[in-house]
C-alpha cells in the first residue's frame, strides 16, 4: 500500500474493508463520508469534506459481505454444482430452510457461522482458492 493511500484511509476518503473510494453524505446535518459497498462511515471535520480517521462501524454490513464472499466462491468456483444447490447446502449445515437463507438478513452470529461452514469446505475441496481468499479478507 502506497503512502498516498494509507493517508486517504486515514481520512475516511478510501473504505480500509473494501479499498474503494468513499462518498460524502449529509447524516443529520453533518458531513459523513461513506463507503458505497459495505456503508462503513466516518463524521467529517466541521465544514469540510476531511474524514476525522477511518471509516468504521457497520461491523455487521462487513461481516454479510464476508459471508456472502465464501458463499459466492463455493459455487463458482464449482464446489457446488449451482447457486441453487449451494443455498441448499448452506441452509443445511446452518439447520434452516432453504428459504431462510439470505445474506441481507443474517445476525453477526449467523455470518460466522455462514463463514465457518464455506470455509472449511474450500479449504477441503481447494487449498489453493482457500490460500488466496485468505489473503484477501
Ligand atoms: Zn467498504
């Protein structure tokens, strides 16, 4: 990570979970910057567009987006012939219905619970995917 980006991170202007750049907001009449993928956000100093540190919070948002993550890399990475028979799987292991299965509604314990299962049946099934996506989270 370059210099120049560590101190945008620093600023709120890069989200430090996701690495994009973030948007300024208006939250009950402060400036916020925001990130537009996981909604981690930091206040700005009074009358400017400058974020008073990182980006934070959301810790649920980031947790989703991490479960979502190693749910997406099952089935397309062909550990589960389909989407759908990934959902079935996934809803299996985590003792739901099929139906009650969904990211956007997960509980931070239910993410790593999602986490812990997709996890371990890409560590099992491809070591070598499993490497690469640790390194990313
Ligand atoms: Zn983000």
């Amino acid at each position: 990570m370059t210099a120049d980006t560590e101190a945008k991170i620093r600023r709120g202007e890069i989200c430090s979970f996701c690495g994009l750049p973030t948007e300024v907001i208006l939250h009950s009449g402060w400036r916020e910057r925001k990130c537009p993928s996981c909604g981690a956000s930091v206040r700005c100093h009074f009358g400017t567009e400058r974020g008073m540190g990182r980006v934070a919070g959301s810790s649920l948002k980031r947790l989703r987006k991490e479960a979502h993550r190693w749910f997406d890399a099952v089935w397309k990475n062909k550990i589960k012939k389909s989407r759908y028979n990934a959902y079935s799987w996934l809803a299996l292991r985590m003792h739901k219905n099929k139906d009650d299965v969904h990211f956007s509604l997960m509980t931070e314990e239910e993410c790593r619970q999602a986490i812990e299962v997709c996890r371990h049946i890409i560590m099992k099934e491809n070591p070598d995917l499993y490497r690469d996506l640790s390194e990313k989270s």
